[in-house]
C-alpha cells in the first residue's frame, strides 16, 4: 500500500514538473480540436511564481530523477532571490523538504540543495525566522552527519560552513553544536585545513568564537602566522 502510494505521488510530480497537456474535445473540429490539444497547464514553470514555487516543492519531496531535481533546485534558488521567494519559502515550511536531500549520497544534489539554504542567510526580513526554522535537532543531526564524511568537498564544506556560522550566532544554538559534536569538528578542521581556503578558514574562526571556544587573541595570533 505504501509503495502504491509512493508510485502515485511521484506519477503526480512528473506531471507537475512536465505540465499537463490537454487532449482536446473529440466532437469539436479539426481546428478547434488542435488548438485545444496545443494548450497545457504549467505547474512548475508557470509565470505565477506562488504556483511555481509550490510545484517545485512538490517535484522536490515527490520526484527522484535527480535531472529533475536539479532543474527544481535551480527553479528555487532563483526565486529565492526575490523577498516574495524567500517569505514564499517560510510560509510553506520548506527546511524539512531541503533538509530531506542533504545526503553525502547525493552528492550531484547536495551542492544545489545548498545553494538554496544560502540564498535564505542573505540579508533580509526572512533572515531570522529561517535561521530559527533550522534551530533544531533534525538540522544539526543532519549537518553533522555531512561533516563527518570524508567526501565531503571544500565547495560543499564552505557552504555549510557559511549557514553554520548564521546559526552559530544565536546563543541557544550552542547547545545544539554541543550536542552533535560540530564544535569539535570545527575545532580540528581549523587545525588541519589547508590555510590557502582563506575564506572558509574566516567562517571557521567566526563560528568557534561566536560558540565561544576560540579565544579572539588566539585569532589574532593565527591571522598573524
């Protein structure tokens, strides 16, 4: 019954991500009948962007084609550029959603999947009430299984690191680091990573010292070195 239901819900986001064609009125005349059949509904790529950005959601929870997911991801992060994107975002609660495709397993997508948390921590009024949507175990657990994979590549590393480092700025969020062990990654990262990654060795030190295990003089010493 659950693989049935599995089956319908992605036949659904196909057709949301495809459109839908009609198929025309058989009684009607040749010409009326072909510009009946010419017309579609656009769900995923309709001009409305609240429609849009619903049916993006949907073939991002229902679809497994990862080139689908790819052009959905893409889709998003565009109109995450816009304030209507990002409030749209909030509205419909879409962590869990993007959260659910932060695996090392898919690595084509995790990359996309992040570039959408990123738009979010631009400035702005959404800025806040995202950065507490993440405030959670779900997240951190997630971050924190990302971070202990090998594969894990400096691109996708520097973007996590920069959504951390939002996180890592609101007091009640040091326990969650705490409680996933991420500030003893972080804490060896720094230790290890290759000084030359200048600007995720910038979001390292930030975050260590908003979670308040980075003295600033120990900072200063090593910016100095």
């Amino acid at each position: 019954q659950h693989a049935t239901m599995r089956s319908t819900m992605r036949r659904i986001g196909e057709d949301i991500f495809k459109g839908i064609v009609s198929k025309g009125n058989p009684h009607s005349s040749s010409e009326q009948s072909t510009e009946s059949k010419s017309k579609s509904a656009a769900f995923f790529k309709s001009l409305c962007m609240p429609l849009r950005f619903l049916s993006t959601l949907i073939v991002l929870k229902t679809v497994k084609q990862v080139d689908y997911l790819a052009q959905a991801f893409e889709s998003l992060r565009v109109d995450l550029k816009t304030d209507e994107g990002k409030a749209l975002f909030l509205e419909y609660q879409c962590v869990p959603v993007i959260l659910s495709h932060l695996k090392i397993s898919s690595t084509s997508l995790l990359s996309s999947a992040l570039d959408g948390f990123l738009q979010m921590t631009m400035e702005s009024g959404s800025l806040q009430p995202f950065l507490e949507a993440c405030s959670n175990e779900s997240f951190f657990r997630t971050c924190s299984a990302l971070l202990r994979s090998s594969k894990l590549d400096i691109a996708v590393l520097e973007k996590l690191c920069v959504i951390l480092q939002k996180l890592s700025r609101i007091k009640s969020n040091k326990k969650m680091f705490e409680l996933f062990g991420l500030h003893r990654m972080f804490q060896e990262l720094r230790r290890t990573i290759d000084p030359g990654h200048t600007f995720l060795c910038i979001n390292l030190n930030s975050i260590l010292l908003n979670l308040e295990f980075l003295r600033s003089n120990s900072l200063d010493s090593s910016l100095s070195t």
